[in-house]
C-alpha cells in the first residue's frame, strides 16, 4: 500500500468492519508498481485539465514547467466558461479547448486529468476520470462530503487508478520524516498537536468576497454554462456570488475547515500516523461578515484520535497572528519550522532535527504523480490520506452547524452525533 498510510495505523484504526478489512486485505498485497500505469522512462505523460480558474491557471502554470523536464503534454483544457477554457488552452498551447469535461475523458492521449472545480464536483470527475481509465490530480479536499469521499475511495480500489490529492503540502518531506522519528519515539508518547491557519481579511469583503469579479457579472457570460457548473447542487437562476464566492456557501463548499484547515490537519495526520478521529468539535460563527454566507467566516476545530491524542487546528479569517505548529509528545516537542523540524526536550536541548528537502509545492505534487506512473514513486497525498481529511473537517463543520460533539462510528463508517456510539476513552492498541 502506499507508504504514507503505515499498515500497522491503516488496520489499527478500520480492521472492525467487513468493508474495511477488504480494502486492508487488498492493500498488503499491493506494491506501488503493481498499481502504477505503465510508462517508460522516456513516454510522455498527456494531461488534461479541467477547470481553468484560480488554482487551473497555478496547475498550468506547473504544466509550463514541466513541459520539457518532466516529458509533459497538456492536451486538453475544459471548463464551463468557454472564455476561460480558451485562455487556458492558449496559456498551455494544448491542442483542444473544451467545455464539456466528459469529452476530455474520451481522449486517449490523456494519461491523467487534473481535477481543479469547486468541492461539489471533485467527487464526480474523479470517478468519471477512473471509470474512463485515467489517472486522477484531484485539488483538496478530495471530496464535499464523507460519502462522496467513500465512493472515490471505493472507486479507487475497484479500478486501481492513480489518485494524488492536491494537499501539495505532502511533498514537503517534513511530515514523513517527522513521522519516523515519532515512530522510532523520539518525543516518546504523543499527547497532543496544534497548528493553525490565520488570515486577516478586508474589513468590508469578508473571506472569499470578489466584490470586482461580481459587480462586473451581474448578468451571466453568455458562454458560460451555468448548470453545468451547478452539477448536482439546487438548480437557481445565475447568481455571481456563487459562481465567483463558492466558498461562502455550503452547496459548493465547507468553507475554512474543508478549504483551508486540510492543507493543516494532512500534515499532523501523515506525521502522527492517524486516520479517523473518534471525536471532533467546531467551534465559530458568522461572527464579523455576516453577509448571506451560510458557512463560519472564523472557526476551529479540535478531534480526539484513537492512538489517544488531540490535534488542535487555530483558525482566523480576522488576525494574522498565528502559533508554532508543533506535536506534544512526553519526551520532548517537535518544532516544524520553515525548515524542517526540531525536536526538543523540556530543557529545550536537541535531539533531533530535519532539514526539509522539497516543501509545499505543486510542481513536486505533479512530479511525484508523474514518478507513480513511470517507476512506481509512492504518492505522497493517496486516496486514504484524502479520505481521512474530509472525515476530520466534515465532522467538524457539522459539529458547528448542529452545536454537538461529533463521533465516528467505525461499525458503519459514518458521522453521527459523539454520545450516540460507545467510544473508549483510553488508547487503542495499534
Ligand atoms: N491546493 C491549493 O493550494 C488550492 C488553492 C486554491 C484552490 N484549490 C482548490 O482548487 C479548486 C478550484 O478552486 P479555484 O479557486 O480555482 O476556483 P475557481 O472558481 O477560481 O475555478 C473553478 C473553475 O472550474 C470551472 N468549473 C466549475 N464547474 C465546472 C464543470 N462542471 N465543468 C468544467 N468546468 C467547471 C469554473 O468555471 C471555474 O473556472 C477547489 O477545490 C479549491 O479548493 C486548491
């Protein structure tokens, strides 16, 4: 299995269930090359991309430079606002430009299709990519909802496509090798960890607000297809907000915690080797833009892990003033810094640090894929890492939205509500 996911937590934390323990049989018995696609050292990798907004144009961006150094051909860009396919297809010199991603998925020379739409539609393009035998880039979170993360994942597991989650963070080698360290018990038992994502907007135009973007669209571009980008959220007439400040509603997205706050919980999950938590909180409010959005403009969170640990994930959309991310253990405290990491004891003497080889960067996210599909490379963000992600930030904006303490049910692999399903309050056994 890939090897970010270690067995020993993969079955410590979902051997209960029948389903789960399918996936942990199939997994001891894959290696990185039996599910990579074959590709020569020397073939070129086709991509495809659908979705030629803020993020698509930082994924052509990566297509540009790695056009030649990596053996890369962007063949097709599809969006539903031809204006922007178009751009796209010219920014990358790809062959087609296309506003029906369905046609891209037809096209043979695509290897793999970078999937960089809005949270609701990740999980149908990626399942359509797999079914049409293509490898998948798909941009965090990997799904809107923890059943759709069930499908991609179990979609995954049937066709053996590629799949690498768009946490770019993952190819920063910090986290890996903190996890090692923290295996081999460099802080001893670890209790508990914190890290933070703060921001401080605009007094007026809260968090995701394009008062510009909006007030220049009142009506819809007449080459948009705005039921397509709807999908399968509420059909309603063309509203700019949404089109341009999707992130403020929960039809389309979870806001700061499936936005922002997975780029932060990925990286405690690969170093503490976590999967689902047991409990999670969200705590927060419509608190200084209270503007139609229907999601927190300031929250946090907090979730309980079964290895008998916390993580705390600081979050401000009103201040910048962040804290040090770091995990508690009872030797010492690892210290991620813009560097690596270092570990230190309560005297504040080292005894182990780590300086950082790559860092969050989506042109080593890419590279890493494009490895899978040559020689096998471990992806560094897979399906489970993804999945496990939006289990945490879902649980916790439904613990806001509903005032309760969320718990997950390992028996029927969902969310319910914490005092609903018996949980241990002490260690699981790994
Ligand atoms: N990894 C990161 O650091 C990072 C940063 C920003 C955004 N993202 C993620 O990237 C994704 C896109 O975010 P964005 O800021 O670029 O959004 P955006 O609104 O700027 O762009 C999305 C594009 O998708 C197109 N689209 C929507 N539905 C479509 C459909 N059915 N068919 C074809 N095209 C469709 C839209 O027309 C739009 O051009 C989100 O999932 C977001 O979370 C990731």
């Amino acid at each position: 299995m890939p090897a970010d996911v270690s067995r020993r937590s993969f079955l410590g934390t979902t051997a209960s269930t029948a389903a789960a323990s399918a996936v942990a049989t199939a997994a001891t018995t894959w290696t990185a090359k039996s599910y990579a696609q074959i590709k020569g050292a020397n073939d070129r990798i086709g991509v495809g991309l659908i979705g030629a907004g803020v993020i698509g144009n930082a994924h052509m961006d990566v297509f540009n430079n790695l056009k030649e150094k990596n053996n890369l051909l962007p063949v097709a860009v599809a969006d539903c606002w031809k204006t922007r396919a178009d751009a796209g297809q010219a920014k990358v010199k790809a062959e087609h430009s296309l506003t029906d991603y369905r046609k891209l998925l037809d096209m043979k020379e695509i290897d793999y299709v970078t999937v960089a739409v809005p949270e609701h539609w990740h999980w149908t393009m990626t399942i359509d990519a797999m079914d049409a035998g293509k490898a998948v880039y798909c941009e965090k979170p990997m799904t809107h909802s923890i059943p759709e993360a069930q499908a991609v994942m179990k979609k995954q597991k049937e066709t053996g496509r590629p799949l690498q989650i768009g946490v770019q963070a993952m190819s920063d080698d910090s986290y890996i090798t903190a996890r090692d360290a923290i295996r081999k018990g460099v802080i001893g038992q670890v209790i508990q960890a914190q890290i933070e994502y703060v921001r401080r907007y605009d007094a007026k135009a809260g968090p995701w607000r394009e008062p510009q973007d909006v007030a220049k669209h009142q009506s819809k571009p007449a080459d948009l297809d705005w039921d397509a980008w709807l999908g399968s959220a509420k059909k309603i007439d063309w509203n700019p907000h949404h089109y341009f400040e999707w992130r403020c509603y929960s039809a389309y997205s979870g806001g700061i915690c499936t936005d922002l706050f997975i780029h932060r919980i990925t990286r405690i999950m690969r170093a503490c080797d976590l999967l689902y938590p047991r409990r999670v909180v969200g705590m927060g409010g419509i608190w200084q833009w209270p503007d139609g959005r229907d999601l927190p403009d300031n929250i946090e969170m907090i979730c309980e892990y079964p290895r008998g640990m916390t993580v705390y994930v600081l979050g401000t959309m009103s201040n910048r003033v962040g804290i040090d991310h770091l995990i508690r253990g009872y030797r010492a405290t690892l210290y991620f810094t813009p560097t690596g990491w270092v570990a230190k004891d309560k005297d504040g003497k080292v005894l182990a640090e780590h300086r950082k080889t790559g860092g969050e960067d989506q042109n080593l996210h890419h590279t890493n894929l494009h490895n899978h599909l040559r020689n096998g490379e471990p992806l560094n963000c897979p399906v489970e890492l993804g999945m496990a992600g939006v289990v945490a930030v879902n649980m916790a904006n439904e613990s806001w939205r509903t005032s309760q303490m969320m718990g997950w049910d390992r028996e029927k692999e969902k969310m319910v509500p914490a005092d609903t399903v018996k949980q241990s309050h002490e260690p699981e056994k790994a």
